[in-house]
C-alpha cells in the first residue's frame, strides 16, 4: 500500500489464518450547518483500513472483496498477476464459487447481512469476469477446461441471471477451435505460377546480402521490429522468479516454463553471437577491414540508441565485451577516436556501477518520451546528436522503446531468493507478492511504450541474419587466437590497450546476465535455438548486477544484497564439459557455508543427485575460475575485490580434470599452428 499525507501506519492485526496491515486515514465529508443554511464546512474523520500481510490461501481470496462488498483493485490486480507462485487456477476457482455459495446460504439464514453479502457476491463475480478477461490463458486447460466447465456449471445453479455461463461456454468452443487450427499445423496450400516464377528469377539475380552491405538503419530497425514484436507478447507473470527459476514446476503435456521470456533470450543470444561471429570468421583480412565490421556494429548500436531498443543494444555490446573480441588489440586500434568514443559511451549504459543506476534511470527516463535524449561527452558526437533531435522534433518522429528485460528478471529472481515465500508461521506471504507486483507495472508500462514502433518485416536481411554461422566459446576462443596469436607479455598488453584510451571493462563473468534468473536445461533444451550454432552456445550474455530488494523494504536498494553475514550468489551446475549453457541460479550464502554446503545447495537447486565428494566448487573471475578448496568458509574465501555479485559453478572432478586436459591440448594446438 502507498502511504500518503493523511495515511498512518497504525498497528499489525492478527486473526486466524491472517495477519493484517491496519492503517488509519483522513477524509473529509461535507455537512450542512443549522445555523447558516448557505455555508457548508469541511469536517474530518478517520477511517480504519486493513491490509492484509499474510494469509492462508483462503484468506487471500476472501480479501479480493472488501466486507462491505467493494473492490480492491489495487489488491485484485496484485492477486491475479502474482497468485501462480502459490496456487493454481483451479484452486483460486474452487474458493471463489465456495465463498459466493456460503455468502448465498449466509443471506438465507442471517437477513441482516443479506444485504451486505448480495453486494459481496456481486462484486466476486466482477472479479471473476475481471480474471476471464485480464488472463484468459489460465482458463486453457486442454483438452478437458476444468476451470471453465465449474465455472459454466456453477454460473447456470447459481448466478442464473448472469452472462457467466455464456461467456464460460464461449470461451470453451474458441480454445477448442484454436487447439483444433494448432493441430492442423496451419499449413496452407497457395498455387501461383506467376509468384513462384518471381521467387525463382528474384532468387537467380539477387545477389547474398553481405554485412557490409546492409544499411546500419535498416539492420537496427529490423533488430527493433524483432525485438518489439516479442516483448509485446512478454507475459508480465511468466517473469516472476517462482515461475521463471522455479524448483518444483513440472512440465505438463510437452509444454515449457516461460515460453515469452524464453523467446525473447533467444533472440537476445541470435544478435550477440552473430556480432561475434561476424568480426571472427574471416581470418585472412586485414585489421583495418575487420575494424571496419567492428565499427560497423557499434553504428548499428547507435541506431538502436536512438530508437530507445536497449535489448538489441545490449546484445550488440555484449558480442563486443566478449572475451574473443575484446582481445583483438590491433582491430580496436584501427577504430578512430570517435567511434572509441561512442562505443565507450553505449557500454557505459550498462556498467554494474551502483546496481546499473545508468540504466534504470535511463530507461525509466525514456520509458515513455518521444524520442531517445542523447547525450556525448564528444562535440562532435553531441553535435551530431542535437541535429538529429531537431530532425525528429521537425519532422514528428515518436520512438516506442523497447528494454532489456534481463534487469527485471534479475529484480525478480533477487526478490524470490531474498525474501521467504512464507511467514515463519507457514502463512503466505503477500507483502512479497506487493514487491513482485510493482516490477511487473514496470514491464507492462514498457510493454504500451513498445506499441508505438511501426517497422516493417524485411524477409531479405532476416535470410541473411538466419544464415550466418555462430560457434561456441571454444571456437571463438580459438579463432580469436589464430587471428591475434597470444605473444606479448602483460606490460606490453597494458601498454597497448592503453593506446585504445579508456574503455568499459570487459565482464569475462558475463556470459549470462539475462540467465541470471534461472532456467534448468531441460527447459533450455526445448528453446528453439539456432541449428547452424553448436549446441554449447547456449546462453551467452553480458553479466548484469542484480537488483535486490531488502526483505524488510519496499524500495529497491542500491548495492547487491550482502550483509555482514549473508549474501546471494549466482550458481551454475554443469554436468559435462560440453554443457555451456551459462543456466545460473541465486542461493543466499551464509558466512557459516562450508563448500560441500554450498556444493550440496547448488546440487538441490538443480535437483541433482550424489556424493558432495565427487564435486568441486569453483568461483568464476574475470581472469578465469578460482577453485574453491575443499572444507574452507566459502563466504570469506570468494574473491569479491571488484563489489559485483560472485558467480560460482559446480562440476564433476572427472569433468573439471577432462577440462584441464582439454585446455592443455588447445594450447599445444595453438602453439603448433602458430610454427
């Protein structure tokens, strides 16, 4: 709840099975006085208002009407956007059609609360019909829509007089119709002569589309076309850190967890790996011509700037952050100034600098403007920057906007780790579904701002995009050191990168901030991932620091969630030494953790089996991964020397060992090539 001036927090209230917030407030009415019949006076009084904190599931649903039969829409929408992480649709059904009976029998045997329980029973079948229209998949329960059949059943006996039954039954026959088109595979059969020939001489004479050919516009603005049209179809709910890194879900009927969110890290590795891609598999030219491809992606990041897509423009630095990029010493030094310039300033966008204070403010800024408010240290590039807002302000351009959705699944997950799901007397705790519920405003706030892009598909550039190669991190490692073989020793590295000035830190530990939130691998593995890539690609991305919000708070605080004796860490089992799928999740780490405690932690969050002992722990660095002795305190053996959040991953010894000897091979390879 939102304190104002004339709203005090009064006292806590407990009753069985619930404990409410009780808050006292102000209001005005207006009477009229007996002695003068033309002046009224303003008078006050105070209204008594509970909220409820903590509840059985019972209790929950009991408060989405008020006893005088109201309608919390403030709670309502809380409830219905949150209520997945604890209950089911048909549990939520089944206490609404129980509370309107008993309600009804309650009016038949008490006629001084008739009146009062007819208001409450008309106001649980608003928010019914609220619920059908707000979320209507969560009455899709094919092939037998339990939930809609109760609720057709229950609507004919009692509330015969309304549209219920109606509405119930048509929303049947449309998912069945919809299951039944699904099924057919929606293949459709056109003959046309005349189009096919077309295709065949447009397919004869029309050149592959090149990189270097494609306008930095054009490429952007299919990026932004891409990435508006999948985050419009985010839903807010698939977010939350209960369903989206949940433990116990259970995958019903082939179907997967977070399917939108899924879609939209898809797309986010599609972009970062072909930035990579593109700048590495061309061995044989120059470094001024591969810094032309460097450059290239860095104007392209500019557009996206300007076109307020922060998702496609983080990908683009992450490819660029990437350690298989980063190192090439002599393309970087064959950018000119400006674009260092430019490339320093997009990256700095992102900096985990106070929980990416940057970038928060920025897309909050921006949500909803016209128009992006670029900015440069640069004259130049600010000069540049004023004519095109002059450009846009001249010509009515809008921009929609469209975020990197990896900051709030990062909120959300910290959210879920950070603060319990139930009371310490096993009551379910709402005040978390409050904190949860006003990061999922965020997105669908943005989601209204995405409406506004009004880009059209280009078949052409998305045939090219699909047809560029990618290669997993062992590959582009490799392919890095063949274009620049690894010679100088670290002053002369210090020296060179010196001459490039002062650029972002590369995030080595960063291949996943968007993963930061948590799918296991058998969630990843139903993603449709590119077919051209290697199936170790997984999910690369550029780290982000998480946000946490403090158990005891209602705002976000602006530091990672670490105490004197607790913080979260990200973790990532992995179970061979080609499972690079960068899946991380977050455990609280206590400073009495030993490393089989931790190892055990990692090993349930995952839902793995065996022996602590055949497990090694280790911490992921920018530099590399720091092994973590065994029977030492992990909480003060970490290395947390830069303030980010740690990143831990767990292995097999048989696979830690097989990685060593694989490294070792590469090494001897490269050093073979290299003679």
């Amino acid at each position: 709840m939102t304190l104002d001036d004339v709203t005090r927090f009064w006292r806590e209230e407990k009753e069985d099975g619930a404990i409410y917030n009780v808050y006292l407030k102000k209001v005005t009415y207006h009477t009229i006085s007996d002695l003068d019949q033309c002046k009224g006076h303003l008078m006050w009084e105070t209204q008594k208002i509970r909220v409820i904190k903590a509840g059985t599931l019972e209790k929950l649903v009991e408060s989405l009407v008020t006893f005088k039969g109201e309608l919390d829409s403030t709670y309502v929408n809380v409830f219905l956007a949150t209520y997945r992480t604890f209950a089911t649709p048909k549990q939520v059904l089944e206490l609404l059609v129980k509370r309107y009976k008993w309600l009804q029998k309650d009016s038949r045997e008490n006629k001084d609360r008739k009146e009062n329980n007819e208001n409450q029973q008309k106001t649980f079948k608003s928010v019914i019909s609220v619920w059908m229209d707000t979320y209507p998949d969560d009455f899709r329960d094919h092939p037998d829509y339990t939930c809609l059949t109760t609720l057709e059943s229950f609507s004919r006996q009692f509330i015969p007089e309304s549209d219920l039954e109606l509405r119930a039954r048509h929303k049947i026959e449309k998912f069945q119709s919809e299951a039944v088109s699904k099924s057919d595979g929606g293949i459709k059969f056109q003959f046309s002569i005349v189009e096919e020939v077309d295709h065949m001489i447009d397919a004869e004479y029309q050149k592959p589309l090149e990189f270097l050919d494609i306008p930095n516009q054009r490429l952007a603005e299919q990026l932004t076309y891409k990435d508006a049209e999948l985050f419009k179809r985010v839903i807010p709910h698939h977010c939350l850190g209960a369903v989206w890194a949940r433990r116990d879900r259970k995958l019903g009927k082939g179907g997967t967890i977070a399917p939108s969110v899924l879609a939209t890290i898809d797309q986010f590795n599609r972009v970062s790996l072909r930035v990579i891609a593109t700048i590495l598999r061309t061995r044989d030219i120059k470094s001024s011509q591969r810094a032309k491809i460097l450059q290239k992606w860095i104007e392209i990041a500019q557009d996206l700037r300007q076109q307020k897509n922060f998702s496609s423009l983080k990908a683009i630095i992450s490819g660029l952050q990437s350690h298989s990029v980063y190192r090439l010493r002599r393309t970087w030094s064959s950018l000119t100034k400006e674009s260092i310039d430019t490339f320093q300033e997009l990256a700095d966008i992102f900096s985990n600098d106070n929980n990416q204070i940057l970038s928060r403010e920025l897309l909050m800024k921006e949500a909803t403007a016209k128009f992006a408010d670029l900015d440069s240290n640069n004259k130049m590039l600010r000069r540049r920057n004023l004519q095109k807002r002059r450009s846009w302000i001249e010509n009515g351009i809008v921009q929609g906007t469209v975020p990197y959705l990896g900051t709030f699944l990062t909120d959300l997950t910290m959210i879920d780790t950070a603060v319990p799901d139930r009371t310490e007397c096993g009551l379910i705790n709402f005040e978390k579904r409050r904190k949860e519920f006003e990061v999922l405003a965020q997105i669908k706030l943005l989601q209204s701002a995405a409406q506004i892009y009004h880009f059209q598909e280009n078949k052409r550039i998305w045939s090219w995009f699909d047809s560029v190669r990618v290669y997993d991190e062992n590959e582009c490692h490799d392919m890095s050191c063949i274009i620049e073989p690894i010679k100088e020793g670290p002053s002369r590295l210090k020296k060179k990168s010196a001459s490039l000035g002062t650029r972002p830190p590369r995030y080595e530990g960063s291949k996943l901030s968007l993963l930061s939130c948590g799918l296991d691998s058998s969630s990843i593995c139903s993603s449709n991932l590119d077919s051209p890539a290697s199936p170790s690609q997984g999910m690369s991305h550029s780290s982000s620091t998480s946000s946490l919000l403090s158990c005891d708070s209602d705002t976000t605080v602006s530091s990672p969630f670490r105490s004197s004796d607790t913080c979260v860490i990200r973790v990532r089992f992995e179970s061979s030494p080609e499972s690079d799928t960068h899946v991380y999740k977050s455990i609280m780490l206590k400073n009495a953790d030993h490393t089989h405690t931790v190892i055990d932690k990692v090993l349930d969050k995952y839902s793995k089996k065996g022996p602590t002992s055949n497990f090694c722990l280790l911490q992921v660095l920018s530099d590399g991964e720091l092994l973590i002795p065994e029977k030492v305190n992990v909480f003060y053996a970490m290395n947390n020397s830069d303030g980010s959040e740690p990143v831990f991953v767990v292995r097999t010894k048989q696979d830690q060992e097989a990685r060593i000897q694989h490294r070792k091979r590469g090494r001897r390879k490269l050093k073979n090539w290299s003679l």
